[in-house]
C-alpha cells in the first residue's frame, strides 16, 4: 500500500477523488480538516488541478 499526503481545498475534494478513482486508486481517506478563514491558494478551473502518476501494483 503507498500513501499520498496532500493539502488541497476543501471544494476541490471531489474533482481529486474523482481523478483518483480513474486513476485505479481504490479508495481516498479524508485524516484532517483545517481552515484559517481564508483560501490558501486560488484554482480557478479544473486544468489546474495536477494529478501525481499513479502506477499500480499488479
């Protein structure tokens, strides 16, 4: 099993789980939850988003 350990926004949750899941990745936990009232970047579409290579065990 390999973890990745990212920071995203909270509204970009699904687009990354989405991604993921096309990706082969069988599933996606959510550790922690953190605001400090204000966005720590601005993505402003989802050609943004960069998605790690993925290569799954076989």
């Amino acid at each position: 099993m390999k973890m990745i350990k990212c920071y995203i926004q909270y509204e970009k949750l699904e687009v990354v789980r989405e991604k993921l899941f096309e990706l082969g990745v069988p599933g996606l936990s959510v550790v922690d939850a953190k605001g400090i009232g204000k966005p720590m970047s601005q993505l402003t579409s989802d050609s943004d988003l960069k998605v790690p290579q993925f290569h799954p065990c076989v």
